[in-house]
C-alpha cells in the first residue's frame, strides 16, 4: 500500500449528517458536490464487506490493501454511472472479487511456488477447509449468482443488515428478501455440489454466521480516502498508489468499458430480432403460415391443413398474404372451386 503524496488538499465539506444519507445520496455529495467526506463515509460504511473479502482470496495482506484501495479507486472512475447507486454494496462486492483475483494472478506470475496456496480450495471433504477456505469458495460462487439472489446474501450474511433493513434499502417487500435468501442459499448448495463439496444449508449459514473479517486499519482507511480524493481531482494512480495496484484499477475499469460497450450492441441485436420476428408473425398471420416460416410444423402438417378433401374450397393464399408476404385488401378469406382433373 502506497499512502500517495505527502502534500494533500484538506477534506473539502465535512458534514457530521452525513452518516445518515444513504449510499445514492452520498454518491451524489462525492461526484457531483465535491464533499470528500462523503466518500470517506462509504469506505467506512462498506469497508469491512471489502476488506474481507480481499483477505480471504489473499494470503498477503499486503496484497489485500493493495485490492483494498484499488477497488474504492475504480469506484472513482466508475461510481458517477452507476445505473443503481443503491445496490452499491453488491457492485463493491464484485469488483473487489474481480481485483483480488487480478492481483491473485500477478502474486501468482510473481512466485510460481504461490501457486498451489494461492488457487481456490477445490477439495471434496469440507471436513478437512477451515472455515475461510470454505467463505472463499463462497465468495467466488455468490459473485456468479444472479443479482437479486446475490444481493440478499452481501447485504444480510455479509454486511450484517436484518431483513427489514436489506428491503428498504432494494425497495423490496420484506417478504421477498426472505424468500431469496432462502433460494441463494438453496443455489449455493448446488453450485457447492457440483464441484464436489457436499455442504448443507445450515453449514452455508454457520458460515456466513461467523463474525466478519477483522476491522479494516484505520490507517487503510484513511490512506484509502486520501488516494480516491487526489484520483478525483485528476491525479495519476501511478502518483497515489504503487504500480502493481494503478495497473489492476486500469485493467479493471478497462474490462467493465469494454463489457459495456460490447453489451450496447448485443441488446439491440436481440431488440431487432426480436421485432423482425414479432412483425413477421403479426404479418403472416395465419398460423399455419406462422408456424412455416418458424419450423415449427412438419411438412405433412401443412399439407394437411392447406389441401382440402376434393371437390371442396382451398384457402387463398394469397388472401392470407403467404405469397406475396401482403395482406388482401379486406384481410378476408377468399375460396376458389377446385376442378376435378378429367
């Protein structure tokens, strides 16, 4: 951890309220009305849920400040476009899995003799992990949840909030934050299943029951705030904090553009498709055209109800606009005799 220049601005806007507010509002106050001491509440308030899970994936803790302080720093470059300020505690959740693991990686390039103690335990006796061992498989598998299984999980097992204080903060229904919690925890125990450790539900909580990690420094903390208030006003992380840590906050921030700008796209692929199909089957409306045009039927389902028993009426297609891909005019159903071949 590199505690950054020694010449610093002061803390601008102290506000003894500011615990009150809650994370959208402090978020506000940091980017938009420059109070740094809005962001020294929120690495107060959500630094224990980071810090522990930077210790548990990283056996230096040296390496787990530096995951630390790079993971409030990529909230300074990221944190003023967040689409949901108040599921704050999850995005920090993820990115600070995301950059424990980079910094894993590079301890690991560093010393191949890490490697073996540095991988995720993978044994199939839970018997034989403590219990960190078995709050970093966890870690790794809540981070792959879906969000609104995975929210319930950082904000009432990991942060320690009840139930009721989890729903006002997600705007959720009470009601609901139980039943997802009950099913996170039936999916961890099926993730933990497939890679071979047969752990029940009531182990998962007696996990998540243990106290937290211990309190982050004090001196990390501050370290912390000064670094993320000299990255906002413009200063290079390469002039707050060591290399290693500036190279992680920048692959970080890059991954998360990148996956932004590849996800843009993708939407309006699906949007597109998704209308071109809608279209199609609005205009080609009867539903044995439907069905064709989808491969839904087989080709003797269409014979059947397209010929009609001699010396009946056909259905025009044309009137159902399956020839020429337009409706009749009055969008009617005409019949035509069918001559019997002589």
């Amino acid at each position: 951890m590199k505690s950054g220049p020694a010449v610093t601005a002061p803390p601008r806007g102290k506000c003894p309220e500011l615990h009150n507010l809650n994370d959208t509002e402090l978020l506000a106050r940091f980017f938009q009305d420059k109070v740094d001491a809005a962001f020294a509440t929120i690495v107060e308030r959500h630094g224990r849920l980071v810090y522990g899970v930077c210790r548990r994936i990283l056996a230096d803790p040296n390496d787990a400040e530096d995951a630390f302080q790079a993971t409030f720093l990529v909230l300074v470059r990221k944190g003023g476009t967040l689409r949901d300020p108040a599921r704050l505690s999850s995005w920090l959740y993820g990115v600070a899995h995301r950059t424990a693991r980079k910094l894993r990686a590079k301890a690991v390039l560093r010393t191949k003799s890490e490697r073996q103690a540095s991988q995720m335990p993978t044994k199939s006796d839970h018997h034989d992990m403590t219990y960190d061992e078995l709050q970093a498989v966890l870690d790794e598998e809540i981070s792959q949840l879906p969000e609104k299984y995975a929210l319930p999980l950082i904000l009432c097992y990991l942060e320690g909030k009840t139930n009721a204080q989890a729903a006002a903060q997600l705007g959720w229904p009470e009601g609901s934050i139980s039943r997802r919690l009950s099913r996170a925890r039936e999916l961890l125990k099926s993730r933990l299943s497939r890679r071979g450790l047969a752990i029940s539900v009531a182990l998962i909580a007696a996990v998540f029951a243990r106290p937290a990690a211990a309190a982050v420094p004090g001196s990390l903390l501050a370290a912390t705030t000064r670094a993320a208030t000299l990255a906002a006003e413009g200063v290079a992380l390469e002039e707050i904090v060591s290399p290693v840590t500036a190279k992680v906050v920048h692959d970080v921030v890059a991954g998360m553009s990148a996956a932004g700008k590849f996800a843009i796209p993708t939407i309006a692929v699906v949007a597109s498709l998704l209308l071109v199909m809608t279209t199609a089957v609005w205009q080609f409306g009867a539903p044995v055209q439907a069905a064709n045009l989808f491969h839904f039927n087989r080709a003797t389902d269409v014979h059947a109800l397209t010929t009609p028993p001699t010396g009946g009426a056909v259905t025009s297609l044309s009137a159902a606009g399956a020839s020429d891909g337009s409706c009749a005019p009055a969008c009617g159903t005409s019949t035509t005799p069918v001559t019997s071949a002589p």
